[in-house]
C-alpha cells in the first residue's frame, strides 16, 4: 500500500484526500502562502509548547496555522499581487479570505473542528476591530489567537528583512509585537512568545 504523504509541519499525515487536494494548491498556486503557512505554524507550534499544550493540541494548532490563509486561493490573482495598496472595495474582498478558508476546511472531513475556527477567525483582533465577526479578548478562540500573532510575525519579519540587517531583524520585530499588545493581540500570549530564545525563532527569520 502506498506511504500517505506527510505535508503538515512537524505533524503526522493529513489523512484525508480534500485536504491534500487543498494543500496542493496551495503549494501549486500561491508559493508564498504555502511557505508563509509553514512558518506561521512552525512559530505557533513554538508558542503552544510555551503553553504546554498537548501533542494532539499542538497538531490541530499547527493544522490550523498552516492552512490559516488557504482562503487566498480563491481570490482574484489582481488582489493578491498588487503592488499598490488596495483600495476599500478590493480590501473588502481579500477580507473575505478568513470565512472562505472557513467553509474549505469545514468540508474537509474528520478534521477537527479548532481547525476551522483557527482559519475562520485569524484576523480578529483583541480590541475587537478584526474581522470576520469582530469578536473581542478571549471570545476569540485560543488557536487563533495563537495564529494571530504567529501570523503577524512573520509578515513583521519579512517586511523588516527588507530594510535591516539579519542580526537586528528579531530585535524589531519582538518590539513591533510588543507595541501591538493592547490592540491586536493577547497580551499574556505575547509574553509567552518573548520568552521563546532567539535561536529557535531565528531559524525562520531568514
Ligand atoms: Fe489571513
Ligand atoms: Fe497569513
């Protein structure tokens, strides 16, 4: 019998067909986003161990992580790839990523139902200001509390690569999320990710 193919980071096969078929697209069509999950799951994966969740916890965290975007296969490639900032209208619909990602992954069979929730509710924000169902503080579910900052991070990371050298790149990017504390995110999670040393956030830094 054929080996089932292990795609997820640091987790066991994802057994079920739809979701290879989904990660395959993500893999095929958006590069970026398939990397960028990798790496937003890698760094959730290092935040939950800070929480001591379970292996299986971990597994439906990272699951959910890496397929936090896959809503953005569905978008219109003028969106994705535009240069300039987006204007209201098409801001708008790349919001509608999150709740497209939400109804991929509630169709997946046997996943675990925190998958969903993670992708469904990664851009909700503390304050309440997110998105797709501005839910505030703890109302937002853990995972995606998790995804949230994960997610941020990296974009951080990339976006301070750009103009600041490798050795200062952590530096700013661990004061970038401190400043984002009492808006964005849950505080006492941002704590626990300051603690993870820089050696083991450092390998996806670039
Ligand atoms: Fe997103
Ligand atoms: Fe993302």
């Amino acid at each position: 019998m054929k080996e089932k193919e292990d795609i997820t980071p640091g987790g066991t096969a994802l057994e079920e067909t739809d979701s290879l078929y989904w990660i395959r697209r993500m893999r095929n069509e958006s590069p970026d986003i398939f990397s960028h999950g990798f790496r937003v799951a890698a760094f959730a994966d290092l935040l939950g161990r800070g929480l001591q969740l379970s292996e299986r916890e971990l597994e439906n965290l990272r699951r959910g992580c890496f397929l936090h975007d896959v809503g953005k296969v569905m978008m219109p490639d003028g969106i994705l790839a535009k240069p300039q900032p987006l204007n209201e209208k098409e801001r708008k619909t790349l919001e509608l990523h999150a709740v497209l990602g939400d109804l991929i992954v509630s169709g997946i069979s046997g996943l675990d139902p925190s998958i969903a929730k993670t992708v469904r509710s990664h851009h909700e924000r503390w304050d309440g200001t997110g998105y797709p169902d501005r839910l505030r503080g703890e109302d937002i579910p853990l995972y995606a509390r998790i995804c949230r900052i994960a997610d941020a991070f990296d974009h951080m990371l990339q976006e301070i690569a750009i103009h600041t050298n490798s050795r200062e790149v952590l530096i700013e990017a661990r004061s970038r999320l401190k400043q984002g504390c009492a808006k964005q995110f849950d505080e006492n999670l941002v704590t626990v990710f300051l603690n993870i040393p820089d050696d083991k956030l450092g390998v996806y830094s670039g």
